[in-house]
C-alpha cells in the first residue's frame, strides 16, 4: 500500500485509542497494535505499491505523501484530539508503518540491515497481496486512503458547547 494509506490508518489507530477506557499506557498499547492490524489488513487488499517507479522517485513519493498527511491531520483533527493525542497517535502511526521500515535502510549496519529485512519480509509473507494492474492497484489504495481520512471526519469534536466550537488541543 501507498505511504498516505499507511498513515491514515495509523492516525485512524491512534484516535481509536485516544477514545479507548484505561490509562495512557494501555491506550498506547491499543495504538500500536491497532496500527499493525491496520497495516495487515491494508497490506492484504491487492494494490501495486508504487509499480515501476525508481528508489528515487518512490522516495520523493514517501516524502511528499507523508507531507499532506500531516497537512490533512492537522487540518481534520485540530479540534478533535483529546489530552495525550501525541503519544497515541505516534503509537499508531509507528505501528502501521513499522512493517514498511525496510524501505529505509540505507543508515543501518549490514548485519543490522539483514535482521530488518528479515523479520519485515517474514511478516509481510503471510498476508501481503500479489500485485495487480496499476490501475486496479491505484484505486483500492486511493479508496483506502480516502476511507481513512474519512472516518477521521467521524471523531467528535473536543470542547464543543452550546452549538458553538471550542479550542481543540492541536496547535
């Protein structure tokens, strides 16, 4: 899946557990986990990744999409996140996109390179989908991605009284 479906999950993970019972570590912990079943499931929808495009250009990709995510999660949740929003979102974004990681490993040692790719090639063989025609893959991930941002829209609105809004936590 595309880096913006990734994200979107992980911030909808996130957010699921800011709204969870327990304390900030148990609410951290829904984050994670919830962040990597988001990343299972999306990974398991068949999708064509980035197709042919080169490490370059799928980097300048990453990095751009990753860009208006935060854009767009600013501007959705502003006036939605509760006291501890960053932890639980960190925690999500971290656990839907951990499996992806070794897409970057171009700082780490040899040895600690061949680890990473291991366990993320181990984990990513039992559900990950066979690609399909990039057409068929740009739409499942578009739609992915846009469902994501979507159900951000469905988290209610900090502080709202009276039919007025509030000031929400983000800055």
């Amino acid at each position: 899946m595309i880096a913006s479906a990734h994200l979107g999950a992980g911030l909808v993970s996130g957010m699921a557990a800011s709204h969870a019972s327990g304390g900030t570590t148990r609410r951290v912990g829904i984050a994670l986990l919830l962040g990597l079943a988001s990343h299972v499931m999306l990974d398991a929808i068949p999708h064509a990744d980035y197709g042919e495009l080169s490490r370059r250009w799928i980097e300048v990709c990453v990095i751009g999409e990753s860009i208006l995510v935060c854009v767009a999660a600013v501007l959705i949740l502003r006036r939605r996140v509760v006291p501890g929003w960053r932890l639980f979102l960190a925690a999500g974004l971290f656990g839907a996109a951990v499996p992806d990681t070794r897409f970057g490993l171009g700082f780490l040692p040899s040895q600690a390179k061949y680890d990473v790719l291991y366990a993320t090639y181990w984990f990513h063989s039992f559900f990950h989908a066979d690609p399909v025609t990039p057409w068929i893959g740009v739409t499942t991930q578009m739609v992915a991605a846009l469902a994501c941002f979507g159900i951000l829209f469905a988290f209610p609105v900090v502080g709202r009284t009276a039919g007025r809004g509030t000031e929400g936590y983000l800055p």
